[in-house]
C-alpha cells in the first residue's frame, strides 16, 4: 500500500510537469502624454453681432404739399445740403407776398401814429389836446411798432416755409429707395419717410457679450493674471455670414453701462472702416475681439480632456510610479486644438493623449512623449 500511494504521488508530479504553462502577466499599456508648460496666451472670444451704419437719417417733410420733383438716383451717395425733393412752392409764394405786404402795411403805420403821437405831445403843452388824446396816440405808435416787428417774424416763417419746399439731405450718406413719387401729397408730421440716408463710410457693429465672462476678464485683469491692450489699441477681428474674414480690423469704442435683464448680456459696440461698402446695416456678422493676454496661461490638447457621466472635465496624467491619476479641471476657451485650462492641472503635469480607451485611474502605464509614441 505504501509503494503503491508514493507511487501515484510521482505520476501526478509527472503529469503536472508536462502540463501547459500559465501566461505570463500582461505589460502595463503604453500611453502617450504632453507635459504642460506655461505661456504667454492670447484670450479671444467670437460674439454675433449685427452691423449698423455710423449716422443714419430719415428723410421727411417739414410743411404740406405736392411732390413735384425727385433729384436724387436712388442707392447713390448724397452730400448734406442736396436738394432731394421740389415740393410745389406757389402757395408759399403767395404766403410770403402776403406776409411782405402786411410788414409793409405796418412800417407806413408806424410813421403816421408815430407823427401823430409827436403833435399830440406839443399840443398838450398848450392845452391844444387833452392829455389823455395825447395817451392813446402814444400807444397806437407803441402798437404800430410792435405790428412792425410780427409782421417781421410772419415774413420770417413764410420765407422759412418757401425753403423747406426744397426737402434738403440732412447728411452726407448712400440714400436708400424712394418711398414717394412725384404727384404725392405729403404732409408734414407724417409717419412715413420719403427715404432714408446712412453714412456708412465706417459702420457700428454692436455685439453682446455675457456679463459673467466680462466680470471674469476684469477680475483677471485686476488680479494681473491677464494683460489688456488700451481701448484704442484693441483689435477686434470681423468674420462674413459666407464665413470670410473681413480683411479690416476695428477698434472696440466702449462696452455699455447696463446688462440686459432678459439674457444677461452687455452690448460692445465695434467700429469698423468700411471704405468698399461690404458691410451693409443689418448684416449679421460675428465678431472676434482680442481679449487680452494671460501672461501664464496653460495650453493642454483636447484630445486629452474629456467630460464624465456628472458633466465635469477630466483629465488623466501619469502620476509617481506610472501610475494613471484622474483630475478634475476647469477650461476657459478653446484656441485652436486646445485648451486654456484654469485649474486642476499645472505646469510640469503628463497629461494623457494617447491610449486613453478603457484606461482608467489607478492603472500603471508605459508613458512615452505623445510626439514619439
């Protein structure tokens, strides 16, 4: 029995021996990593905005009548002061000879009452006529003088009538279509405008920024972290509705003192040069204002940021001993194929780029340079 049991503990010995090895432990997956590095990083931002003309003026009658000439071609430039409409003049013309005669009328009477005053004061020194004949000639001169000075302003307002008769350009600036004809009776008061004129030799373009990122660039600005340029230094970029970029830069004028209670949102308004008239009012245009800079700004690729089921950003990096470690961060823009991170990574960091599928924090790697792996 003894034989026997020593005899089958060899067997089994034996077979184990000659039976299939166990695999050898895998080796840790190789990832490829950037290390961070600060830099000098310009802050930009694209806001939409919509394009307005520099000074704009509608054009409307100041006195009733007929049309009776249009001396403008329309969509052409005009220049302050052209005359754009001929209103029929006749019955101003006849209102100014009226005005003129009743003036007329009223300087002969000042110099009969005012004869007549003068005797009356030498004959009531002789007790000729009574002081009190004397009184009414004194105020009839006195009334006569002020007719003179009504007829004046009558005369005035009808020669002021016969030259609105012509409708004057306000402005100099590209006219639009013409609203009315001649044969038309305008008045004046009246809602609709004959036409309208817009200086666009340089043009507004008003866009809308949220309050919380303005309140954020100047905490940044006041803290140091970011450098401004001045005001009149700013450059503000123009991107087309066909997505081309317009060739001239603009300066940003001001921002507005007053946040939209419904969007929570403050209008930066931009001037632009518009010299060939490719920016026309109304356009919707967006903008790329040049922010300022970040003196220290980190630049990390976002192929290695990525959002977790909470919707935070993440972010692995190969931490002591090769060992993948998980950050939580925050990102403020993206600039080309990266992004400014603001916090949970730092300079000198191995942020993971590559091999990142079913890798998870906690797992050792072999991290080799992105530009190499």
């Amino acid at each position: 029995m003894k034989v026997f049991g020593i005899s089958a503990v060899g067997l089994a010995l034996a077979l184990a021996a000659c039976g299939p090895k166990a695999p050898p432990p895998m080796p840790p997956p190789t990832v490829g990593y950037v290390v961070l590095r600060t830099e000098p990083v310009t802050l930009t931002t694209e806001l939409p905005g919509r394009v307005s003309a520099m000074e704009s003026s509608d054009v409307r009658p100041q006195i009733s009548g007929v049309i009776r000439r249009r001396d403008f071609t329309e969509g052409g430039m005009v220049q302050a002061g052209q005359v754009l409409y001929e209103i029929d003049d006749a019955p101003y013309r006849a209102a100014l000879l009226t005005a003129q005669g009743q003036l007329a009328q009223a300087q002969a009477n000042v110099r009969s009452t005012g004869n007549q005053a003068q005797r009356y004061r030498q004959l009531v020194v002789v007790n000729g006529v009574s002081k009190q004949d004397a009184d009414n000639a004194d105020a009839a001169s006195d009334q006569a003088r002020a007719a003179v000075i009504s007829g004046r302003g009558a005369v005035k307002s009808a020669e002021v009538n016969l030259a609105f008769t012509r409708i004057r350009a306000p402005i100099s600036g590209r006219i639009g279509r013409s609203l009315i004809t001649p044969g038309a009776l305008v008045q004046n008061g009246q809602t609709d405008a004959l036409a309208t004129i817009q200086r666009m030799d340089q043009v507004y373009v008003d866009v809308t920024q949220s309050a919380a990122d303005l309140i954020n660039l100047r905490a940044a600005v006041h803290g140091g972290d970011v450098t401004q340029p001045g005001p009149d230094r700013a450059r503000v970029q123009l991107i087309l509705p066909n997505g081309a970029v317009y060739p001239i830069d603009g300066v940003m004028k001001f921002a507005d003192v007053t946040v939209d209670s419904t969007t929570g949102a403050v209008v930066v308004r931009v001037t632009f040069p518009n010299p060939n008239g490719v920016l026309l009012p109304g356009l919707y245009v967006r903008a790329r204002l040049i922010e300022g800079v970040r003196q220290q700004g980190l630049l990390g690729p976002q192929a290695g940021v990525t959002h977790n089921e909470r919707g935070q950003a993440v972010a692995l990096v190969v931490g002591p001993d090769n060992v993948v470690a998980q950050r939580i961060v925050k990102t403020d823009q993206a600039i080309g194929d990266k992004w400014v991170i603001t916090d949970g990574l730092k300079a000198g960091d191995k942020l993971i780029v590559d091999g990142l599928l079913n890798l998870h924090p906690g797992a050792k790697v072999n991290p080799r340079p992105a530009a190499a792996s």
